[in-house]
C-alpha cells in the first residue's frame, strides 16, 4: 500500500528557529512544510508595507505564485513603549539593512542606556498568512507583553528574545523551552488563530 503523500505548503523564511516553531503548532494540520533554504537562487520579497500583516500578506501571495502551492509567511517585531513602538516593523534591520540578530540587539540596549525597567515596556508583535495560488488567503495576529532587561540572558530563541523578559515568568524569551516558548509568545498566538481559521476554512 502505498502512503499518501502530505500536501506541502512553502514557509517564506530561512530562520531554522522560526521554522521549527511554525511546523510544531501547525503539524496537525497535515501539512509538509518546507523552508526556503531548501531552495536556491530565490528571489527576495522587499519587505516594505506599513505594518506586519501587510508584509506577511506580501511574502505569502509572492511564494505562492513562485512555487505554485499554498505559502506561509509571517512578519514579526518588537514595539517598545519609550521609542514609541520602534523598531516595530524595521526589527529585523534595524542597526542596517544587513545587520545581524547580536547587532540589532545591542543597538536597542545602547537606546534604552539609563531607563529604567518601569519604562522598558515593550510588545512582541506577529502577523502570520497564508496564501494560495488560487488567491485564497487568510491571515492572523498575535502579541505578548514584557519588558527589555539590561543585557542578554538565555540561549535559546533568536531575534529579541535573550532581551525581552516574560514578568510572570521572571525568565527572557531565550530561556524558555520550545513548548513554554509557544505557548505565551506572539507566534504561538498567531499560529494558534491561523490554525482555528485553516481549520474552519478546510473542514
């Protein structure tokens, strides 16, 4: 007998992090996701809308024409209060268009020298759609709350998450386990929306 094959669906990024997240939530769906760094030589998708769900709306409908098949992808960022809500959608370059994820971090910390934590507030933000080359597309939201500690903590994680801390938890983001991660983070909320409303939609 032969087994049958999960349909696939394309997942816009490179991160094996983020991957690995997306594909724990969304694997009862009975999708085969693949990331882009099973390809080569694609295109680039300029992320340039005004906020998260437009540049997640983007890079879904462009990979889904590219490849044929239904895309996954999400926009994500870090808003904090006293820089009113930047970096926001500029997280992932914001210390430049290259910059890496110990750049990025370590310019936010030189910003926030001498605030204190009562006013280092901030929100983790994501925006996770999907699209079909049919041009069917549904898209969801997510967000956690916490603060932007003084200095990195944790291995775990990528992006933000060794700075931003969790109160209830008294733990950074990068301390916390895949599953625990999943659970309260702006992805994981998302996914779990996203995942209602595949469901809804697909029977």
């Amino acid at each position: 007998m032969i087994a049958k094959r999960k349909p696939e669906i394309i997942v816009a990024t490179r991160n094996r992090g983020k991957l690995r997240e997306i594909r724990r939530i969304l694997k009862s769906l009975g999708f085969r996701a693949r990331g882009l760094m099973d390809f080569e030589d694609l295109p680039e998708v300029e992320e340039d809308g005004r906020s998260f769900v437009e540049n997640a709306l983007k890079k879904a409908r462009y990979y889904s024409t590219y490849f044929g098949r239904p895309a996954l992808a999400d926009d994500s960022g870090l808003e904090v209060d006293t820089l009113g809500g930047a970096p926001g959608v500029y997280s992932a370059r914001y210390a430049g268009e290259k910059a890496s994820d110990q750049e990025n971090r370590k310019k936010l910390l030189e910003a926030l020298d001498g605030i204190p934590i009562s006013k280092r507030g901030a929100a983790f933000k994501c925006a996770i759609a999907v699209a079909s080359p049919d041009e069917w597309e549904v898209a969801a939201e997510g967000s956690c709350r916490g603060r932007i500690g003084f200095k990195e903590i944790g291995k775990r994680g990528f992006g933000y998450d060794s700075i931003f801390i969790f109160p209830r938890f008294g733990k950074t983001m990068a301390q916390l386990r895949l599953e625990e991660k999943n659970r309260v983070s702006h992805r994981g909320k998302a996914l779990r929306k996203l995942r209602k409303l595949l469901k809804n939609c697909t029977g």
